[in-house]
C-alpha cells in the first residue's frame, strides 16, 4: 500500500474549497488507491466554518482520508506537504482599487512562498488558484526560490474545459470527444482560447475542429468571448462564482500533472515560461503541456498565426503589467 501524501489546501473554509475538499477525499485528485492526509488553512475569522468542513470529513467516514489537520497556522499547514493547493486570499470588493488588492495578494503569497520553502516536502508541486492566479503564482516563484519553478503552477484547466465543453455543445457532441484546445496567457479577460489545433473524434476518424464548425465568425468572436466571460455568466446566474467547475478542474489538473496526459492529448496550465513562443521566460503564462511521470513539458512546434500572435501578446502585456504591479507593491 501507498505512503500518504500530504495535501495543503488554503482558503479551505472558502466556496471552492467546499467542492473540492471531498473531491480530494475521494482519490479524484491523486488517485483511487492514493492516502492523503489533508491540511486545511484559513485565516482566524474563519477558523470555525474551517473546523465544521473537518467535522464533516469525520461523518463523511473516507477511506483514503488517513488524517486531517484544520487550522489557522501557517507553518503548521505548509510543513512537509507534497502538494499545496492555494485557493486563499484576498477578493476584490467593490470600490477597492486594483492596486491595494494586488498589494494585499502580494503580501499574502509572499508569506506563503517563505512558509512552503521552509516548511513543505523537498519536491513539494503547488497549484495556485486565487486570483490574480498567474501573479500570485509568480510571487510565490519570486520568494521560494528553493522549490523549483517547474513545480510552481496556476490554474487554466478551468477555461480549458470550459472551451471543449463550448465546443462540444456546438456540434452536439460529448465533451470527451473533443481535445487539444489551448488556453493561452492570463487567467482573466484577455485569456486567448485558441481552436487552431483542436480536434474532434468522429466516425471518419480525427478530423478538425476549424473544418468542422466552418464558421470563422463564430470561432474568432463569440466562442473567444464566450469563454472570457464565462466565470461572471456563472456568477450572474447563481449569485456565486463557480465553485464546482473550479474544483473539477483543480482535481484535473492535479491529476494530470501527477499521473501524465494520454499520448497525442495536452491539456493548458499556467507554467513558467522557458521562452517557448516567444512568451518572455519566467513570467507564469498558461501554454499547451503534456505530461508525464508528474512533469509537465510544453508542446513544441504548432504554428502560429498572426491572430492567434497578437491575442497572445495582449495576455503578454497585461501580465508585464501585473508584473510591474505586484513589484510596486513591494517596494
Ligand atoms: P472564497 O472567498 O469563498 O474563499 C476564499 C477563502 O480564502 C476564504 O475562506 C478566506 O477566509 C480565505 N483566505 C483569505 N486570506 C487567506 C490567507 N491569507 N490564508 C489562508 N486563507 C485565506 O472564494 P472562492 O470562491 O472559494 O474562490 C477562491 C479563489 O479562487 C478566489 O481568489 C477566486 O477568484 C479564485 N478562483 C479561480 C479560478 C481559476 O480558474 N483560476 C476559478 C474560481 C475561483
């Protein structure tokens, strides 16, 4: 039988941490015949609704759960955990300034950076989910610089699914059916889900999505949009944002990154760039990857057109801006 790992979830009193708690309980994440003992952090005004969530664990009675730790302190949390997912910090409020929100992000991950590289498992793997997701990302790069960059990711798989899921309602067809879109860049608005080389499995075999849909209006524009505002559609309709989508895909991505991607498939996640498409190297933007044996490598060698090029370099530049951003507020 395995070892148990140990999983790190922050904001663990929060609305996605709700869904996902129990998605990780029952070996969606790492596995059906994987232990786990969970670490649950939050801050202290939600240190009860944190230890409710462990009463529940209790009653829920799970096999694999082999321990659970709730709590409000860092160093307790972070220490030796093999993978950290971080869904903590600090929302937007109406009337607050981008700037003061970012400040508090940035002081926040920054903590959370030292903690983890004192405290976590040596080859510790970190999925940042709260946003800004690829700057909190970077931040908690900048100020671990023991754990290595390859280990420290965010989340694009959410948008990711979302795009085979657009397209499948479009051609009337399962999710499962369609495969290889991309998501590149910054998990916000100027996110750009590229179809360029998705496709899907019909009865003639592999054919592609682009000669499938045949309808450039629909793909350029409304698809484009679609996805971009797909998160505040969901919060319009259910007066939360969406919480289940988000675990679903953290668990995705988790699972992916840990256990490999089927040969000829790749999924998006935000990663340190290495240069790869000449997106500047070190900045976390999401790419195409496969994965194998819980590394990650981007997938080489698509072409890139001039629209895809320049929706590519917006995201670009707004994640420099991010960048300058989140530095400011550390000076
Ligand atoms: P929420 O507000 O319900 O939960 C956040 C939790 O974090 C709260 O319980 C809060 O007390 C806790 N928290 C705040 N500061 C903390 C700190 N310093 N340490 C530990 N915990 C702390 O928010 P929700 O809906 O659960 O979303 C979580 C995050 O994920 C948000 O930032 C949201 O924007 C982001 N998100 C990202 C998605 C993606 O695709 N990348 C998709 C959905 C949500």
């Amino acid at each position: 039988t395995k070892q148990p790992l140990k999983v790190l979830v922050t904001g663990a009193a929060g609305q996605v941490g709700y869904a996902l708690i129990p998605m990780i309980a029952r070996g969606l994440m790492l596995g059906p015949d994987q232990p786990i003992i969970l670490h649950m952090l939050d801050i202290p005004s939600a240190a009860e609704a944190l230890n409710g969530v462990k009463m529940e664990l209790v009653d829920a009675a799970l096999p694999l759960l082999k321990g659970v730790i709730a709590t409000t302190d860092l160093v307790e949390a972070c220490t030796g955990v093999n993978i950290a997912i971080m869904l903590g910090g600090f929302p937007r409020k109406e009337g607050m300034e981008r700037k003061e929100v970012m400040s508090k992000n940035v002081a926040i991950y920054k903590d959370q950076a030292s903690a983890l590289e004192q405290c976590a498992a040596k080859n510790c793997k970190v999925l940042v989910v709260a946003n800004p997701a690829n700057t909190n990302a970077l931040i908690l790069k900048e100020f671990a610089p023991s754990i290595p960059a390859k280990n420290i990711t965010c989340l694009t798989r959410l948008d990711h699914n979302r795009a085979l899921g657009q397209i499948a309602e479009r051609l009337n067809m399962h999710a499962s059916e369609v495969k290889n879109v991309i998501i590149w860049g910054n998990h916000s608005s100027t996110q750009y889900p590229d179809i360029n080389h998705a496709t899907v499995i019909t009865q003639e075999g592999e054919k592609s999505v682009r000669e499938i849909i045949a309808n450039d209006k629909w793909l350029s524009g409304e698809f484009i949009t679609i996805i971009r505002q797909r998160g505040a559609a969901i919060i319009r309709a259910r007066k939360l944002s969406s919480a289940l989508s988000a675990a679903s895909a953290a668990c995705d991505h988790m699972h992916d990154w840990l256990l490999g991607t089927p040969k000829g498939t790749w999924v998006s996640m935000g990663v340190c760039s290495d240069g790869s498409y000449g997106i500047p190297p070190g900045l976390i933007y999401s790419f195409p990857v496969s994965c194998e044996k819980g590394e990650w490598s981007i997938v080489q060698g698509l072409k890139i057109d001039d629209f895809s090029r320049s929706k590519m370099e917006a995201s670009t530049n707004e994640l420099l801006e991010e960048k300058s951003l989140a530095y400011s507020c550390l000076s």
